[in-house]
C-alpha cells in the first residue's frame, strides 16, 4: 500500500469525482482510476459507488478514510521535520530551569553546536510553570522541566535525574539546626520549590519563613552567608563556586531524585532540530 495510492484515495473521497480529482493531483485519469481499482483490489472490498454523479463512498470506503487520513499526514509530518532541518530551520529556542541551565547544558550545547554550527540558539530560563506557558504559546520549541508534568497537549521525554539535597552555611551540621531557619526558594512555579516545602512539611521543619530569589547564584550566596537553608540537585551544589561554604545534607527520602523532562508540544510546527538535540542530551549525558 502506497502512500501515492492513499493520497488518490483520500482526493477522490473529498471530490467526489475522478475528473476533479486527476486535476487535483495534476495526473491523467485512468492513473486515478487504476490506483482506485488496485487499492481495492488489495483490501479486498470496494471502497467507492460509482454512478454518473460520481464516486460516493461505500460503508467499508468511509471506515477507511480516517485511516489514511492518518498515515498522509504522519508521512507530510515526517516529510516536513527533515525538510525543516535540512534546508529551513535556522533557531532552536529552548526554555530551561536555571539549574539545569547552570550544571547540565553547556556540555549538551557544546556538543550540539559542534554538530550544528550553522544553527542559532535562543536560551530562556525560568520556573517550570512558566516554561510550559511558554511551549503552550509556541514560544520556545522544547522545555526542560524538573519533575513530569501532565498536560494532555505535551509530551515528556526523561533526560536524567536529579538527587535533591538540603544545604545550609558550614556552621549547621545536623537537620535539626536548620529547624528555625528561613528557606530560600526560586519563585512560584518552580518543581525544586515544590519539593522543598514537601520535605519540610514532611519532616516537621515547617513553617519556616520563605524568601524568594530570581537566581540560582543568589540563593547559595546568601546560603553560604547562613541567611538560610535551601533545597537543590546535588549536581548544582557540587559545580557551584561557593561548594567549599556550603553543607550538604542528604534527605532519607525515596522521592529525592526528581528526572528533568524535555517537554513538547505536538500541536507546534515541528522544528526539526528538536530531535537533533534530544539525539545530542543523551549521547552527551550518557557519556558523562
């Protein structure tokens, strides 16, 4: 079964007619006709009525027809998404977490970059709820998020997992003295926060004062001055610069390790870099 033959299928369906369906697919009509007959003649039943007011379709012609409604357009997609990368595609945008952006991508960009060096990239970073919103208004192509988030329009792709860990300043060796002390966290919407007062909740550590940070170097800055205790990947504290001022304390929790999803939207123009990069994350994150 030819994608060709269910194209003429799909065309004579719509029109009605073999004449206005040769002048659609710009063929003579004996070649719709015979691709008719053998498509037929391969399922075993016919597909059309045929009378002088046209082809109609036959009950087994109409249960057909969605079918390869399906298999058309999964071939224009396909079609598409190595069209666009080879000879259209120019920017990937991607929308990243802030510790992501910090610890995991610069090797994955590295990498991607060597292998793409005529591709333009465009970063954004932000809390997962806002990453999303912006994968739902087609402003970034792929958003790598902490923790899967279920939307019936997006799809998930596990990349890796974080092991979540509490810090605090040097001074603060046990849990137990982080009792009184305020919890640094990035804005609403982000999955770590999320997690975080989970854990103190669930730990009898709250209520604790909250404050709120825009940047992951401000809050193991001001967690290293003592001003409070936070809740990170292990993987950010570790390649921070301010590791030898901090505490890390493991969490006993079997949900600790968060994977970090790379999100997208299907109902988006395909960019057809995506792959390219999602091929590249894991190779690179395999590797390491």
């Amino acid at each position: 079964m030819e994608i060709k033959t269910l194209h003429t299928f799909a065309t004579v369906a719509n029109i009605g007619t073999i004449g206005g369906a040769s002048k659609k697919l710009n063929c003579v009509q004996s070649n719709v006709t015979t691709r008719i007959k053998a498509l037929e003649a391969e399922l075993g039943v016919s597909l059309f009525n045929r009378s002088r007011a046209g082809m109609a379709l036959t009950a087994a012609g109409v249960a057909f027809l969605p079918y390869a409604q399906d298999v058309i357009q999964a071939e224009e997609r396909a079609r598409a998404s190595v069209e666009a990368f080879e000879s259209s595609v120019s920017l990937l945008r991607i929308g990243s977490m802030e510790s992501t952006l910090a610890v995991r991508l610069p090797g994955i960009l590295s990498s991607f970059r060597t292998e793409n060096p005529n591709l333009r990239l465009q970063i954004k970073s932000g809390p997962t709820d806002e990453l999303i919103e912006k994968l739902l208004l087609d402003q970034v192509d792929i958003a790598l998020i902490g923790g899967k988030f279920k939307h019936d329009d997006l799809q998930g792709h596990a990349l890796f997992a974080e092991e979540m860990v509490m810090i605090s300043a040097l001074e603060f060796e046990t849990l137990e003295d982080l009792r009184s002390l305020p919890v640094i966290v990035f804005k609403l919407g982000c999955s770590y926060r999320d997690y975080t007062r989970r854990w103190m909740r669930m730990s009898g550590l709250a209520p604790n004062d909250v404050f709120e940070l825009g940047t992951l170097e401000g809050i193991l800055g001001c967690v290293a001055s003592g001003v409070g205790v936070s809740c990170l990947p292990r993987s950010v504290v570790e390649g921070s610069q301010v590791c030898n001022l901090l505490r890390i304390h493991t969490l006993d929790d079997p949900a600790r390790f968060i994977d970090t999803y790379a999100m997208l939207n299907p109902k988006s123009v395909r960019n057809g870099a995506v792959d390219a990069f999602l091929q590249t994350a894991r190779t690179t994150l395999f590797a390491n």
